[in-house]
C-alpha cells in the first residue's frame, strides 16, 4: 500500500523541497512504496525552484531538487490525501493546525523523529550561511529512514547494520 507524504516549511524553496528529496531517496532504498510531495505554507515562491544554495549542498551529497514551490491548501490537509503531513517548524504547525480547522494526529513536527540531540525546529537556512543548508540536509537524512520505518511498521533497518 502506497505512503503518503507531505512535507512543509515556508515558501517551499529550501527545506521541504530537500525534505521531499531526502525522503524520496530513502523510500527507493528501502523499497518503501511512497507518494513524496512537498508544499509551503506561503505563497511567496510559487512555481519557482529550490534555492540554488539548497540545490547546490543537496547535490553535493546526490540529490536532485525537481519540484517547483506551491502552497498548501486544505486539501492537502485531508488525512484521505496524506498519510502524514510534516511541518519542518512550529511555525509552520501552528499554521497547518489552524488551516485544519481541527486538531490532526496525521499532522506532526519532523522533529517528532529525531532524538533529542537535534533542534525542535529544522532551522530555515534562507537568510544564514552555507552551513545552515548542510545542517537542514543532516537532519532530514536522520529523519527520514525513521519516518518511513514508523509508517510502514517494518524494520527497515533489518540486517544493515552490524553489532
């Protein structure tokens, strides 16, 4: 059965985009079956790119950033389209609650899945330097294989790893 996921930062051009590439990586890896799509909560760069920085470190590790921007709408919202829908900060959760119109378990924070050791917000790197977009990618790339591990049910992780 297919995985739905939607992935959502601000403008859709530095950390959901990566995030929706991060992800997508993972689940053909795995063999996870997912549906990856990413979307802003503004509309300030609808139909653009990923910003080039973003572009540039995620292909500096072998990804490929091919979405263009678009915003989310309610629908996106709908726990019939996505399994889960990730907000990349509170910011941008207290955004998606409230364009719900009602509280949505299938509505979590990325960092819901990573330890403690990380920041509660994956940190916007559009006005910081180079290293912020680096710092986005190594937390997307923890994430995500714990993402799609707890979605699916299954051990994904089942003899990668020796002791």
């Amino acid at each position: 059965m297919t995985k739905r996921i939607l992935i959502v930062c601000m403008g859709n051009i530095c950390r959901s985009p990566a995030g929706e590439a991060v992800m997508k990586r993972f689940a053909e890896e795995f063999g996870v079956d997912a549906e990856v799509d990413s979307a802003g909560t503004h509309d300030y760069h609808v139909g653009e790119r990923a910003d080039q920085r973003m572009r540039a470190a995620a292909e500096a590790r072998g990804y490929d950033l091919q979405s263009r921007a678009r915003q989310v709408t309610k629908a996106d919202l709908d726990p019939k389209r996505f399994d889960l829908v990730l907000a990349m900060d509170a910011q941008n959760y207290a955004a998606l609650q409230e364009m719900a119109d009602q509280p949505n378990t299938h509505i979590r924070m990325f960092s819901d899945y990573l330890d403690d050791e990380w920041p509660n917000d994956v940190p916007d790197p559009y006005y910081g330097a180079e290293e912020g977009f680096d710092e986005v990618l190594d937390m997307l790339e923890e994430g995500c294989p714990l993402i799609l591990q707890t979605l699916t049910g299954e051990d994904l992780f089942e003899g990668e790893f020796e002791d």
